[in-house]
C-alpha cells in the first residue's frame, strides 16, 4: 500500500451558486488517525461523499488507496454515514454479519465476526435482540462494527460521536484506536474537538469550505498566540512592559473568598509571542510587587485553537 492513503488536490465542490468545498489539499498518511474538523455545514460531509465517489468533485483530483476511484476499492474501505439507521427487525449479530458478507466474507465467517466484534465491545448479551430494541447509542455501536466488520484498510466515520453518552463515547474512541493499532487509517469527522484532540495523529479544520488548519495537535496549539492567566488585586502596569508580552486583557472581576480585608481582585490574560517567556512574567510580578492568586500558564485546547482561527462561526458548534 502507498504511504499515503489519502491524497486530495485542489478538490473543489459546488452546488449552483453554493461554493461547498474550495481548493481542498489533503494528505492523510497510512496507518493514521485523521480528525477532519469544522463546524456544522463547514464542507465536512460533501468531502468525504467526495472521497468515496458519491458525490463527483467540480474540479481537482482524489487518490484513494493508490486508486482513483474508491469504487475500484470499495472493499478494502469502511463507511459510517452521518445518517444512522438499522433495519429494525434484523438482531444485532446478522446486521454485522450482512453488511460483511457485501464486503466478501463468507456467511461463516461473517456471523463469527459479527460475535466477535459484539462480545469485544460489550454488546455480547443483546447479539440476538432485534435493532429496534436497542438503545440508541447500542444502535450506533452496531452499525459502526457493520462498518469495520470486513476489517477495511481505510475507515471513514461521518460524526461518530453524533448522540452518544459519555460512556459510548469513549468505546466509539477505543474503537478507533483498536483499528489504529492494526495499521488501520482512519479518517473521522467531528465539529466536538475532545474526541479530536485526545486521540488523533493530525486534524485538518476547515470552514466555509477552506482548509484553515492542517497538521499535528501540537502545531495547531501553536497557530494562536500563547497566553497566561492571571488574578490579582495589583495593579499590572509594568506586566505590559515585559519581552514578549503583546497584548493584556482584562477578562473580569475574581471570585471573592469572603476573608476580612480582602481587597477585589481582577483576572487578565497576558499574550505572549512566540518567543515570549512565562517565566519572565512570573519574574516581573516579583520584581514589581504583584501578588497573585492565580497563575495560569496551560496550553490553549484544540476547543480555544477553533474559536480563535474560525471566530464568530465556532459559535454554531457544539463543543463536550
């Protein structure tokens, strides 16, 4: 198999007037967990309709397992749609073992599959209930080992978290790093940047259609400035006048504790550029006389990355 797995250039998408997808590049190496992030109606889904050959590009080129068609590949791929649904009166265990046998297993071999996978995943006591008895997050669970049951090369999840609990949703995670885990390549879209953030390789952002991040969490981390976080009843004038410190802003008041004397404390957020130094902030609140309640120098989470790069548009997300 190619290195890479993935290889989109310049794919665009339009329907009518309506720019879906603009001037895509993507390459999602083999063996991979690939995180394709953006809020709702971002381009995500027309991608990956795109990648499997559902929905044909306007314009630009896609390589699919070295192929350029995933029809010539179609059982070497696995499919979770972001539309869920089960035919109601089949059991658990011939949902997973029919949808192998369309990939090529022999009905042997699919129904041990379809228990195998059912007792891996906690689904062993209800491989012989009926879909339409199973609750909703059981109901995903079976249609995602349908998908995988044929143990494809290339695993492609529209919204898998899409109306899980807690719960199932770290199995839906330790599914994904189950099949990681055997050189699988696994490319899943997502607008809840948790999942993204704790189990992928790299992720791609994109809105509008525009590809805004591409790379590991680490360097998307990177692409909004470094913070730190203060509380304080000083004043923070000399703060500003420290290497490195490019922007101060006021974030609100401090909780009060109720002690006798307390004078009312602010909390600010220090910017710092690239090569600003925490430590020399810390120093200058020494230096000056600044005492701190709080100091807070965490690295901003994938969820802070995603609000800075795509603005007012995050807002109509929904973030876990």
């Amino acid at each position: 198999m190619s290195d890479n797995a993935l290889v989109l250039e310049r794919v665009c998408k339009r329907f009518g007037d309506l720019k879906a997808v603009e001037e895509l590049d993507l390459v999602v190496p083999a063996g991979s967990i690939y995180g394709f992030l953006g809020p709702n109606g971002a381009g995500k889904t027309t991608t990956l309709r795109m990648i499997l050959d559902i929905y044909k590009p306007t314009s630009g080129s896609i390589s699919v397992l070295g192929h350029a068609s995933a029809m010539a590949v179609r059982e070497r791929i696995g499919y979770l749609p972001e539309e869920k649904g089960l035919y109601k009166k089949m059991k658990a265990w011939s949902i997973i073992a029919y949808f192998a046998t369309l990939k090529g297993l022999s009905r042997r071999d699919a129904k041990n599959k379809a228990f195998e996978l059912l007792e891996r995943y906690g689904l062993k006591d209800f491989a012989n209930a009926k879909t339409e008895a199973l609750s909703k997050g059981m109901g995903q669970k079976v249609q995602v080992l349908a998908s995988i049951a044929h143990d494809p090369e290339l695993v492609i999840l529209d919204e898998p978290f899409s109306g899980l609990d807690p719960v199932n949703q770290q199995v839906m995670e330790e599914v994904i790093q189950d099949m990681a885990g055997r050189g699988r390549t696994i490319l899943f879209s997502t607008h809840v940047m948790s999942h993204a953030e704790r189990i992928c390789d790299r992720v791609v952002l994109i809105a509008k259609g525009r590809k805004l991040i591409d790379g590991t969490i680490a360097e998307a981390r990177r692409t909004m400035p470094r913070r730190i976080r203060i509380e304080t009843a000083d004043a923070i004038g000399p703060l500003e006048r420290v290497a490195g410190v490019t922007q101060v802003l006021r974030l609100g008041d401090g909780e009060a504790t109720g002690a006798v004397g307390e004078r009312p404390t602010t909390r600010w957020e220090l910017r710092l550029a690239e090569h600003g130094d925490p430590q020399a902030v810390l120093q200058a609140c020494f230096e000056n006389g600044i005492n701190l309640r709080t100091f807070d120098q965490t690295e901003p989470s994938l969820h802070d990355v995603f609000v800075h790069v795509v603005g007012d548009e995050a807002r109509e997300a929904s973030f876990r």
